[in-house]
C-alpha cells in the first residue's frame, strides 16, 4: 500500500473525512461519562499527540522524555484522552499534530477538533507550541496543526514559540522542534534525535499480480536484507523505502506478510504522473530496480493498524485494490495463530484479471482458515457493484460476527471504498454501534 498522495484521492478526502469527523463527535457527546479521560492535573508539562499512523505518539513520548531530562514534570498523552476541562487546567502545553487526507484531523483528534474547537474558552492562561506534521503534496499542507494553532491563538492562548511545520518527516524541522522542547527543559545537550536508518535490502521476488488489468499494474515484492536476520515487525505495519530519485520523501508500504512467513512482501501499485512518467518510488521498485540494486528500506511500527486487544477477536477485513497487503498481513498472522474465524470483503474491478492472490485465497477458505470470503468486481456486470455493497448484502450475517465481538479492519483507498464502507456499516449496525466500536478500537482504518 502506497501512503503518499495522489491527486485523484483528493476529491473524496473531504468528504469522507468530514463525515467520519462528525460521527466521532457524536460518539464522544454521547459517552463522555463512560470513557475513560485524563486530567490535567499532575504533571509541570502535557504533550498532547494527535497521531493517525503513530509518528506524532512517538514524537509526543520523545519530548515529554526531554523535558523530563531536565527536572520537569511531563507526560504524553492521546488528544482523544483529554477531558473536557483539561485545557482550563493546563498551563504548559506542547501539541504534536498530524493532518490526516486533505487537512483533516486524525480519528484520535475527531473529538477534539469537532466538539472541543467549536467552544470558546478562555485559554489567557496558557502556554502553548504546536508541532505540525504533513505532506506539501496536498493542498491543505499541516492543515489540522495550523487549524489547532490558529484555534488556540484566537482564544487568548501565548505561544512558546512559532508553530514549526514538518514536510514527510522533515530532519531539519524536527532538529528545530527538539531545539526548542531542550531549551524549554534547561538542556542543550540531549543527543539528536535520529530516525533509524535504513538498511539494505535486495528484491528476490517481483510478481505482477493483476497482468492485462485495466487499471494499473500491480506488484507482489518479495524482499530480503542483505545481511542478518529479517528484522522484527507486527502484522500491519509499514515498510518505508527511499528511492534514489527522491531519497528525502520516502514512500510507505503496508507489509503484506506477517513475520512467521521469513521474508518481507509488499504489493506496490505502479503510479504513472499525468506527463506519462513513473511514480519515484513506485517506478524504482515496480519497473527500474534489478534484483542486484539495493534498495533501501526500514520499518516502522502501526500499532493504530496492529491486532493488538483484537488478536483473538474474530476478524471481518474490508478492503480493496493494494489495500490487501495490510488485510492480508492480519489474516496470516491470525492463521499462524490458530484462529480460523477470519472473514474477508475484498473489492478490485474484473475476476478474470484482477483477483489478487486468487489461489491463496481459495486455499485458505478450503482449508477453513478462512471462514467466509466475499468478492466484488466492480467492472464485471453492467451495475457497478463495489466493497460496499458486500457489506449491505451480508447485513446478518455482519451483525451476527459483530454480536459474537469481531473487530472490523478497512484497508484501501479513502475515496470511494472507504467512505462507502464506513456509511454502510452505519446502515447496517446503526451509528451507536458503529460508535460503540471505534471507542472499544473494534472498528480501525487504514486509507489512502
């Protein structure tokens, strides 16, 4: 799965977004009392992260651990674990911010960005900084954590500093921000703070999956270290690579298999820019890459996408084109666990052409490692039938997985398929349901 932007995503961000924004402000007014919240109260410093895939988390960890560094009281926590009257509380402040689609908040910020910014407090008494952390690549660059600093501005809050903007993981506004948190704790000689590196790796296996699809090509990648051991992951995390025609922007890939299988794959769709040029990244792996080419590649952890609580849950998987690498990953890794009660709504355009992993699949499913497997091919009847439509025609028997205490992963494209998806598990479960889910983290996405 490719996490960088493409434009034609772009049209359904909004939408999508917006509508998954209100229904968590809706589940937040509706069960403030029942969730658990943390009070400002006990520590000198919070450090407030919205995180949709984890960087702004582990930022938020590092800085609180800097600040402590130098004698200070401070403490990370989820924006979604703020209480209401957390910021009347506070004093010191620092919020690190991700922009989900198309300057949208993260689903751990739904609550706060549309109920809590829609009051007007009084914030005089705070002090307060926001690291904001995007992609230049869309229009609304760092959209929530500008939207978050104007908001705290405009009611009165002071600034420790200017708000700093990190362009795909930027080191020199990281340096910055690390700069500023160190002279806030009285230190300046805290180590640099340094993304792990990148090892190097080679491509053992390149498979087109999809060959005379009328979409875009689609690999399977099968990669390896050159050497020591495969390192370590989680079904359901991420592989970033650098390509050498853009090695500051790596791109980032769901890994496709699960640690037990000894080796990394990826699916990686072909991109091709509007002048009929190869996507950077895409194009290296996919076409221009030898099986003698290094290709530098490390991983980072989801723990947002993670089975986690959800390990023995029963599975319903959502998804379609390229966004089977991450269902996949958590299918294997429930099988290699023993659990068979797994069930997959997979959506691509033609059967002929485009059933991914066909005979994986139908081996599963015969060997009752899969318990259901429902398809839709979108472009074989005359009526475009997609991934959420599954969901409608399935209405019982989802119930029926949902009452039993399955989780519910969607992994795939944000415009169209998830947004559709997401309305019919409303119709399908009712909203309170849907709410009582994503609360209880039965109910997690992974969309691009």
């Amino acid at each position: 799965m490719m996490m960088t932007i493409d434009p034609v995503r772009l049209g359904g961000a909004l939408a999508l977004s917006g509508g998954y924004l209100a229904m968590c402000a809706a589940i937040w007014r509706a069960r403030a009392g029942a969730r658990r919240t943390v009070p400002a109260a006990g520590a000198d410093w919070l450090v407030v992260h919205a995180s949709q895939t984890g960087s702004a988390e582990h930022l938020a960890e590092r800085s609180a651990a800097l600040l402590s560094t130098g004698g200070l009281s401070a403490r990370a926590l989820c924006m979604s674990e703020l209480e209401a009257g957390a910021l009347a509380d506070a004093t010191r402040v620092l919020f690190i911010a991700s922009t989900y689609g198309e300057g949208d908040a993260p689903d751990t910020a739904a609550r706060f960005a549309g109920q809590t910014m829609g009051t007007t407090p009084d914030l005089r008494h705070l002090h307060y900084a926001v690291l904001a952390l995007g992609d230049s690549t869309y229009t609304q660059y760092c959209g929530f954590g500008r939207a978050l600093d104007g908001w705290l501005a405009a009611h009165g809050a002071t600034p420790l500093f200017e708000r700093i903007d990190v362009d795909r993981g930027n080191a020199g506004a990281l340096a910055e921000w690390q700069h500023h948190v160190g002279r806030l704790a009285g230190t300046s000689d805290a180590p640099d703070w340094e993304a792990p590196g990148y090892g190097d790796w080679r491509i053992r296996e390149r498979t087109l999956l999809n060959p005379g699809s009328a979409g875009a090509p689609l690999y399977r990648l099968v990669l390896a270290p050159l050497a020591g051991a495969l390192p370590a992951w989680e079904a359901g995390d991420l592989a970033q690579v650098s390509a050498p025609l853009d090695p500051d922007h790596p791109r980032e890939y769901s890994i496709a298999s699960a640690p037990g299988e000894g080796h990394l794959a990826l699916l990686v769709r072909l991109q091709r820019r509007d002048d009929g040029s190869l996507g950077a990244a895409s194009g290296w792996l996919c076409e221009t890459a030898t099986m003698e080419d290094v290709i530098q590649l490390r991983l980072r952890a989801h723990q947002r996408f993670r089975l986690n609580g959800n390990a023995a849950r029963p599975l319903i998987a959502i998804g379609n084109g390229s966004g089977l690498a991450g269902l996949r990953a958590l299918i294997k890794s429930r099988i290699d666990a023993g659990h068979g009660d797994n069930w997959l709504l997979f959506g691509e355009r033609n059967a002929a052409h485009d059933y991914l992993c066909r005979e994986e699949l139908q081996g599963w499913l015969a060997a009752r490692n899969l318990a259901r497997l429902d398809l839709a091919f979108s472009r074989d009847q005359a009526t475009a039938r997609y991934v959420q439509h599954l969901v409608r025609e399935h209405a019982d028997a989802l119930r029926a997985w949902v009452e039993k205490g399955a989780a519910i992963y969607v992994c795939g494209s944000l415009q169209g398929m998830a947004g559709g998806v997401h309305e019919a598990l409303i119709e399908v479960l009712g909203q309170q349901q849907v709410e009582t889910l994503t609360l209880e983290g039965r109910y997690r996405r992974d969309v691009y």
